[in-house]
C-alpha cells in the first residue's frame, strides 16, 4: 500500500496539474485580451470549465499527442465526461490551444515569453520562429499576422509566422467557457466551448467581424467598470434577461434551455433584448 501511494504521488508530481492560482491566472489572461476588442458587440467574459480541464489534463498525461498534435476526440471526450457547454449533440463542440510552455509569465522561460495566453495573442517572442524562442520588434505576434492579414492595420512586423488559429480562438465572442491542463512536458493545453474558428475565410481575407459582432459592447466592457453599483444592477439585469428569455423559448430540457438563453444573450443586440423585455412585461400585464 505505501509503495502504491508514493508510485502515484510520484506519477501526479511528474504528471503536473493545473492549482487554483494558474486558473485564475489563466482565465484573467483570457479575459483582459477579450476586453481589448472594444468594437465587439457580443464579447462576453469567458468562464471556467472544469470538465474542459479534465479532458484536457487527461490528454496531456496520456503524453504529448504524439508530437504536439490536438486532441481529435476533446468534444466526446467532453461530453462523456458531463460537460454541459459544448452544445446538444453526441459529441460536444469543443476548440484546442496549444502551448509547448508554462501558462502564465511565472516560471522560466516563460517571464520574458509572457505565457500561453501572450504566445497566442501579442507575444513577440515565438516558439515558431526558428531559432526558437526568438524575441525582436520584427517578429510579429498572431494578433498582429491577424490584422495585417486583413484590412485592419496594428503595429509593424515583417516576419510572419502564419500562425493566426490560436488568436481568433482565444477571441471568439461566442465561447462561453475555457479549461486548461499542464504538464512540465507538455506545456499549457486549453480546451473552449463552444469552438470557436468556424467558418473562417482563408488567411489574408480575415477580418474583426469573422470572429465577433461589431458594434458597441453590452456586457464585456461594462462589466470591466470600477462601479460597483452599476456592476450589480448589470448582473441583475443579465439575470432578469435569462429569467425573461427561459420563459419566451419553447418547453426543452433545463439544461438545454439554460444553454441556449446563454448563446441568445451572447449574440443579440442589445436593442433586440430590449424588446424582448418589452414584449414579455406586456403578456404580464395583459394577462
């Protein structure tokens, strides 16, 4: 039994796992580069999964997917394991990061790199570059081969990567959740549901729409605010809509229903909702 125990303590410290403080780090990270799309009309706060994490520490303990390939199972994977924000179908709607080092800008390599999140959106050193880990002003960052790519101009580079997917995933307005793993050996693996990346146009006819609703943000920046007041009335009228809009959809499941007041609050306009409200306070007094 004592043998047993060590063996698995042995295996869990090789393993490595992800602790409270490399989610919350992680999530922020996530979240403080969706607040900086200020045009986007439907960018929400990104949430945590912990199911998402499961599947994704699953495949990094299983190694390294046989050299850094994704996992093509994670939305089966996910949903057999209880996962409830990937959609209604037999297999879960689920996107893929992958970083070959640590999650935040803590450890090694990875304060001057910044971390998984910084190599997928603004790092200017990248793992891409040959020789690896190359960090300079002309090294540009996937954000910026994002917009130089389309009609949008941010900063100047000249050597390209081509390396763009994990940006616009990471920005995907409709994602609604993230879960990440870690292994020393691995790196930082993070699982998003719903997928984002879908429908894409090819690289060089990309642009800030393909990826969220252009317009003034509704609940993202507003939710950024150092106004405790307004941050409350805010999560209660957020509340309210979900409470309006359960009773509008027809008679599903909760759990279904739940999910697609969410994806309804994710990409409505404001002023849709509004009517919304209207429309359902009139029933009531009507009635």
């Amino acid at each position: 039994m004592y043998k047993l125990f060590v063996l698995s303590l042995f295996v869990a410290i090789v393993a490595g796992q992800m602790t409270q403080a490399m989610r919350d780090r992680i999530l922020s990270d996530h979240n403080t580069k969706r607040r900086q799309a200020t045009n986007a009309a439907n960018m929400i706060e990104l949430r945590y999964d912990m199911v998402l994490e499961q599947t994704a520490q699953a495949y990094l303990n299983r190694g390294c997917g046989g050299g850094f390939q994704h996992n093509p199972n994670r939305g089966c994977e996910y949903k057999s394991r209880g996962g409830q924000n990937g959609g209604t179908g037999s297999c879960a709607s689920v996107g893929e990061n992958w970083y070959s080092g640590y999650t935040d800008s803590t450890q090694g390599v990875d304060v001057v790199i910044g971390g998984a999140v910084a190599q997928w959106t603004d790092g200017r050193c990248s793992s891409w570059a040959s020789p690896p880990l190359r960090c300079n002003s002309y090294w540009c960052s996937e954000k910026q081969n994002f917009y130089q790519s389309g009609s949008d101009s941010y900063g100047a580079c000249t050597q390209t990567s081509g390396q763009v997917l994990h940006y616009t995933q990471l920005m995907w307005a409709t994602t609604t959740h993230v879960g990440c793993g870690y292994t020393a050996a691995c790196g930082t693996l993070c699982d998003y549901a719903m997928a984002g990346n879908n429908n894409l146009p090819p690289m060089g006819q990309m642009r800030e729409s393909n990826i969220w609703k252009i317009g003034t943000p509704f609940l993202l920046v507003l939710q950024a605010t150092q106004d405790v007041m307004l941050v409350f009335v805010l999560q209660q009228l957020h509340l309210l809509l979900q409470l309006l809009l359960l009773q509008l959809l027809p008679p599903v499941p909760q759990i279904q229903a739940v999910n697609q007041v969410m994806a309804i609050l994710e990409v409505v306009d404001p002023t849709v909702l509004l009517v919304l409200i209207v429309h359902r306070l009139a029933i009531l007094v009507t009635h």
